[in-house]
C-alpha cells in the first residue's frame, strides 16, 4: 500500500510540475516576460490554476460520494424506505462556482427530503 501512496505521489507531482510549464508557456505566449511582470501578476495565474484544480477535485469528489450511495435510504424521521436519486446543483466554495453531484431522498410520509450521505458514518 505504501507502494502505491508513494507512485500516486509521485504522479501527483508530475503533472503539477507539467501544469506549470504548460501555464508558463502560455504566459511566455502572451508576451508576459518581454518585460519584467509585477510578482502579483506571475502569483495571480498561479493562484487561479490552483482554484481550477480545487473545483475539478470537489466535483470529482462529490461523484465519488454519490457513487457510494445506496439506492434506496431510510428516512432519518420516520424510517421509511425512500428511494435514492442523482441531482446536481450549483454551489459557491472558496475557490469559485462548483456543480455537485449528490444523492437526494425524498420521503412520501413525512413529506421531506434528506441527503443520505450525510447519515453516513465517517461524513
């Protein structure tokens, strides 16, 4: 297992040093370093390739969780089976606008819906 954790390290690596090479040719694309750029401009695009990646693994994230659920869960209330679906919405985090994924309940009887995951252990 360590193994693994280590080669996944070591790809995460890889492609984030390939990501800034990628962000810097585009840079040098642009004309950027034909002067000498204030850092704030240079930290900026770094900043916001970081906000990329932080909204691709929560939504990457959330289908993950989704993935894991049942199809059918008890409602929290009154215990009745309840049928498990897939909706998405938008949603505001730190980093920018995020579309989630996330598996919603909702229960006849006592007429409210509920979001199983969040019954789960370890959430």
């Amino acid at each position: 297992m360590d193994a693994e954790r280590a080669t996944r390290e070591e790809k995460k690596k890889d492609l984030l040093r390939q990501l800034a090479e990628l962000t810097v040719e585009e840079q040098v694309e642009s004309g950027l370093f034909l002067g000498t750029p204030h850092y704030s401009i240079i930290e900026r695009v770094a900043v916001n390739l970081g906000r990329d990646l932080s909204r691709q693994t929560q939504e990457r994230a959330a289908r993950e969780v989704l993935a894991n659920c049942a199809q059918q869960a008890a409602c929290p209330t009154c215990g009745t089976p309840c049928s498990v679906e897939s909706k998405t919405r938008d949603v505001i985090s730190i980093d920018g606008s995020v579309e989630l994924s996330e598996a919603v309940a909702h229960c006849e009887k006592c007429r409210r819906s509920f979001f199983p995951s969040a019954n789960r252990p370890g959430v």
